[in-house]
C-alpha cells in the first residue's frame, strides 16, 4: 500500500492542478508538480492510501476507452514519475 507523504498538497485551481511542498519537503523541493485529471484522480486516492492494483481498478472504473494492460502501464509511470513523494503504509 502508498500513500502520498504529508508535506506535499494538492491544490486545484478552474485552469489547472498542481502539487507544492510544504513543511520539510519544501526544504528538499523547491517547486511544483502540474497534474492533469488522471494524475488528479491518482493522487487523491493516494492521499488515503492505495495499491497498484487499486489504482488500476480505479482507472478501469473511471475511463470506458482503455484495457487493464493500458491501464496497468499508465499507473506504473505515474508511479514512477513521483516515487520520491510515496511512502509504503
């Protein structure tokens, strides 16, 4: 199970979402990360703590145009594209 670690915020605006570090992460991160609508949905989940497969299921759940194979490699980047930010629950 991941989940996002607490000095990172995910605030939303009508044009865009991004995520700023706060705390002792912004110490070590000095920026932000701009996510799209399935980032968006990825993140949230992950803010309660999820797995792999959860968020897989999830995008499955979420999106009528994609396959679990699709669904599994888009999850795996997205892991892997803010792997510094998880931590394992």
């Amino acid at each position: 199970m991941l989940r996002i670690k607490k000095d990172m915020v995910l605030q939303e605006t009508s044009l865009q979402s991004f995520v700023v570090p706060v705390g002792k992460m912004a110490e070590e991160f000095h920026g932000m990360l701009r996510l799209n609508k399935t980032g968006v949905l990825y993140w949230r989940a992950l803010e309660k703590g999820a797995s792999k497969e959860e968020l897989v299921r999830l995008a499955l759940e979420t999106f009528d145009d994609i396959d679990e194979k699709k669904a599994a490699g888009d999850v795996e980047e997205f892991l892997d594209s803010i792997r510094p930010y998880l931590e394992e629950i």
